[in-house]
C-alpha cells in the first residue's frame, strides 16, 4: 500500500497537492520558498523519515551516530526530511551519504540546512532539497538530536510515516491521516486540469471554462 502510494505521488506535482490539502483543511502545508532543489534532480517524492539537527559547539562523543542511524533503518521509498533550523554554518548533507542513500532506495532528502560536493552530487540521480551549500563540515557545528519524532521544518508540522512531494514549485508535506484521500483527490484534479488545458488550447473563453469545471 505504502509504495503503491508513493508511485501514485510520483505522478502529481506540488501545486495541485497544495490545492487538494487546502481543500481538505489542512491549508499550512507547504515549506518556503527558501527550501528548494539544490541538484539537477528537481522531483522528490516518498514517506517521510523524521531528523532534528542542532547546531553545537563542539565535536560530539560520537559524532554522526543518529544521522547514519537514519539511513542505515530507512526503508526504501522514505525520503529524509531534516529540520535543521536553517542553519548556514555547514554543511549538513554530501556524496557519500547521497551514495548511501541511492544504494538503499531511499528517496532524497529535504532539510532546512545546506549540502556540499555539487560537483559529485550533480551528477547522481539523488535529489537533494536545501537552503544552499557550505564547504563546511557539520562535524562540530551541527549534529543530529533526534530521529523518527515530529519536527517543526519551515513551519510545517512533519511526522514519522507522513508524505511528501517537491518539485520545481516547492515542498508540500501530506499528513499519513489523509494521505490516501488527498492523493486519489489530487489525481482526479489532475484529470480535471488535462480537460481545462485542452479547451482553454482551442479557444474556449477562459469564464465559460471556469464555470463548466470550477477548475482555473
């Protein structure tokens, strides 16, 4: 059920997610503008996996634990969503556990923190969603608090298990409650938005199309 959701959300795009939520109360889903695609793979999509980063001021004990923890119990199909506060000091993400990543089946990641190697990494077919991009090791200046708990990223509540999709457009995160719904919604919008395009292609006034579909 799980993967046979995330290929259905593969399909859609952010902004007609962002209406079905809106349309279904749940109208404070979407990550800023500053959250965006920092690699050529502009299209992410799967179960969200849950990290909270925090900025510290010295090298951990065990530095890393919980964020290679997090990618060595993610499932294939979750994508790593990262509240790191936007967080500019480092570098929280790179190739290697972009690599990682790829070899598992996990989907991407979206963090409200910075990546680095865009040398290596634009040439992966892993999507990476960030704030920017810092030569800086996290090592010593951000370091992974807490996995698999909800986490306030860009004022979006996201939790263990939730969805997500990003595009070209942004990031819009689909509570698990609703995830089902709001996906065959947004599937039957896109129906919908394919029949307004083509009448909208031949000429028909754009007043008359709205009225006949409520669709604009």
């Amino acid at each position: 059920m799980t993967l046979s959701l995330i290929e259905d959300l593969q399909s859609l795009y952010s902004a007609v997610v962002a209406d079905v939520l809106d349309a279904h109360g749940y109208p404070n889903q979407v990550l800023t503008p500053a959250v965006r695609a920092l690699t050529p793979v502009t299209r992410i999509a799967g179960r969200i996996f849950t990290l909270k980063a925090e900025v510290v001021d010295e090298v951990p004990e065990r530095p890393y634990e919980l964020e290679m923890a997090a990618i060595d119990t993610a499932a294939r199909g979750d994508v790593l969503v990262v509240d790191a506060n936007h967080d500019q000091s480092c570098a929280f993400w790179g190739e290697l556990l972009s690599t990682a990543c790829l070899a598992k089946g996990i989907g991407g990641v979206v963090m409200t923190g910075c990546t680095r190697d865009l040398w290596a990494l634009n040439q992966l077919d892993f999507p990476v969603f960030g704030i920017g991009a810092s030569p800086a090791d996290s090592k010593g200046r951000l370091d992974v608090t807490g996995i698999r708990e909800p986490i306030l990223i860009d004022g979006v509540i996201a939790r263990q298990g939730d969805y997500i999709l990003g595009d070209l457009d942004g990031v819009v995160i689909i509570p698990e409650a609703v995830a089902s719904e709001v996906i065959a919604a947004a599937k039957a919008k896109v129906a919908g938005e394919n029949t307004v395009r083509e009448e909208l292609a031949a000429g028909v006034p754009v007043g008359e199309v709205f009225r006949k579909h409520g669709i604009l």
